[in-house]
C-alpha cells in the first residue's frame, strides 16, 4: 500500500510517500511559507534531483494540491493516479485523553482535536487544516490521524497529575500529556530489536534531543513517564525553551519588566533555552563551534542542558527500577559526539559508560557503549513518518 504521510505547521507542510511492504520511501518533500509571500515547494523523488516550485499558496488546500501535482508529475512524480494512495496518514499533536492510540478520522474525531486546540494552539489548528484540505481533495482515501500524545497516555495517574487542586484537573484537564510519542515509541521498539529482546520485556530510556527535546521512560512496551508536560515548554533545556522552571518566575519576570505573563511564556518559548543562556545561537552546531573558541555562556549552555537530561535518566532508572538501554535520537542526539559524550560522563554508578570510539559517528543505527556498560547505550535515527504510515495501513487494512 502506497501511504502519503502529512505534517503541517502553520506555515509549512511536511510530506512523504512510502510503498508499506515494498519499496519504503518513494518521494519527500516540504511546504514552506503558506499564506506568506515567498511561499514555495522543494520536492524530491528518490534517487533524483530535488525540485523547487516558487508559486503563491494562499492556504494549506493550495499547499496541498501543489504537492499531490508534484506526486502526479510525469518527470519527477511518484503516482500515475491518486487512486494508487491507499491512506492518507496525519501527524496530530495533541488528542487529549481520548486518544491513546491512532484513529480513522471521522466527523467525530475532527470535532475532538477542535476541542483540543486549546491545549496545543499552536499546533492542532494547522493539523486540522491539513486534514480538511486532503479529505477535500481526496473525499474517497481514507485518513488516519496519529497523535504525538498517544504514547504516553500509558502514564499513570501518580506520574501525570500535578500538585494543584485536582479541580483543575476535572474541569480543564490541566495535566502531563507528553509530546514526541511517535519518535519515543519508534526508537523505543528499535532499541528491543537491537538487543535481540521482546518489546514487552525491556526498560528503555529514550532521547528525544533536538531543538525541542524529551525523555521517556518506556517499561515493559509501555511508556510510564515522560518529560514534557501539559504543553511541551515543560522538561529539558531546549534550543529556544527553558525547560522546566518555578512558575513563580513568570510573574516575577513580568511585574519587574512591566510585560504581561503571556509576553513572559514568549519569551520561555522563544528566547529561552541555550539560546537564552549562550546569547548566541539554539543551533547546537553553532554552539559547539563557538564552545570550542572559549565562550563561555556557550559552554554553560551546553552544561546546562546535558545535566538536565543527565537528571531525568537518573530519575527514570529510578523509577522504573533500572533499566536495559538507554537511545539517543533525534537532530542532537544523532548527530552530536561531544553532547552524547558529556551526558553519559560520570553516570559509571549507574551503569552507564559510553564508549568513545564508537561513540565518534553520526546518524547510523549503532551502539554506543563500552563493553563493561550494564545498560546498553543506543543511537537510533528517528523515522515518525515510517510510525505514522505503519499504524496508517494497520488501520485501514482492517477496515
């Protein structure tokens, strides 16, 4: 079956065609700059040249018909007809608590994520945007939708609620939810694969590590914690994001500056993160480089953030009482050597010793510890389109 998975931003659309049970990944693409001048398409059949397509799209049904003619195109194309698409799969960030796992999209299920734009506005809009113009597009391909929060809808009550009046909780469902599902679930069951043991009978930590970033604590094939929370500012230090901090600082901030509390979550969001502790870039590529030179707040910035994943792997060992291996994933945790190398130093304790030979490589799906480690260090590429598309066609073919 031939699955186009889709990933819109609000200003941007991410794509790909994979052919489940044959050749994989067929075409790629994205959508930059939607309802903005300027706007444009970089597509790329596999194995041929990337194609570039500088036209006006005024909205995502634009955006979305650009990149079904790209997959139709004689020269550059994927597709003879858009009959050849069995699904069509979704990356949705939040379905609340009524998702745990990934749906057939109805009537019903578009209202739900309509209600749960409160608790993702930035994000859930535009999903539900790019699900409209397809089935629009498409009326008669069925569409599934995959959340970012399923996942972790496995976490206990005790991990997921907060100390607050539980009032909150009934009436607004302020609570942990958890974000990066997908990727945590994919290098999570990679990681059981690698060691050669059921999905079902491992503890795994996983390292989501990008310019946003997570942990998860994945016990026995079900996630039982994980580091973001009612929305994902909370957790790890990040490119822009400070990660978790007391909540008092936010007034604090904004009645010394004369800002609201919304102008502050901006600046948490925004400017924050190792961004905000370097003052020179939340590329981790630009702070290395200017680390390497002897600035200083960027080498404080990249202490910062190592001690605090250091400080979760610490406690989800704890937690899950041990634990078979821990996975680095993600834009950082693939692809940065000294960054894996200074979270995994002097964790020895706990069973955690990198090897730093093997550890020199980037992007390849190996292992990472040295021989005497008692918890496999991991490095899995994260692929949530290959998750989306698997759970895509799960559905559908049992239609």
């Amino acid at each position: 079956m031939k699955v186009l998975v889709v990933n819109c931003g609000s200003s941007s659309l991410k794509y790909q065609v994979l052919e489940m049970g044959g050749s994989g990944l067929l075409a790629k693409g994205i959508v930059e700059r939607i309802g903005i001048p300027g706007s444009f398409l970089k597509h790329e059949k596999v194995g041929d040249d990337k194609m570039v397509l500088e036209v006006e799209m005024k909205n995502h049904k634009d955006a979305i018909a650009h990149v079904l003619e790209a997959l139709l195109n004689e020269d550059h194309g994927v597709l003879t007809s858009l009959d050849e698409l069995g699904a069509v799969g979704h990356r949705v960030v939040h379905g609340g608590e009524k998702y745990a796992s990934s749906v057939l999209i109805t009537e019903d299920v578009v209202q739900v994520l309509e209600e749960c734009s409160d608790l993702a506005p930035l994000h859930n809009p535009p999903n539900i945007l790019g699900i409209k113009a397809c089935q629009e597009l498409m009326p008669t391909t069925p569409m599934v939708g995959v959340f970012d929060t399923a996942f972790h809808q496995t976490v206990p009550k005790e991990a997921y609620l907060y100390a607050i009046p539980y009032e909150y909780y009934e009436k607004y469902q302020v609570r942990k939810y958890g974000f990066h599902g997908t990727s945590h679930k994919y290098v999570a069951e990679r990681a059981a694969a690698m060691m050669g043991k059921a999905f079902n009978e491992v503890k795994v930590i996983t390292c989501h590590l990008g310019n946003g970033a997570s942990c998860a604590a994945v016990k026995n094939g079900v996630c039982i914690d994980t580091s973001m929370g009612f929305t994902p500012l909370d957790g790890l230090v990040m490119g822009t994001r400070s990660g978790a901090i007391d909540p008092a600082v936010i007034i604090y901030i904004a009645e010394k500056e004369g800002i609201t509390a919304d102008q502050v979550i901006n600046i948490l969001n925004k400017k924050s993160g190792v961004l905000g502790i370097s003052g020179v870039s939340s590329d981790f590529r630009d702070l290395g480089q200017a680390a390497e030179e002897g600035v200083e707040r960027a080498v404080l910035a990249l202490a910062v953030y190592a001690l605090r994943v250091k400080t979760y792997i610490g406690s989800y060992i704890a937690e899950m009482n041990g634990a078979d291996a821990l996975v680095f994933t993600a834009g950082v945790g693939e692809n940065d050597i000294a960054m894996r190398e200074l979270i995994c130093k002097d964790l020895d304790a706990l069973g955690i010793k990198i090897d730093k030979e093997k550890n020199n490589i980037r992007g390849e799906e190996t292992i990472l510890s040295a021989d005497d480690s008692k918890i496999k260090i991991l490095l899995v590429p994260t692929n949530e389109e290959l998750m989306i598309a698997r759970d895509t066609v799960e559905i559908v073919e049992a239609l």
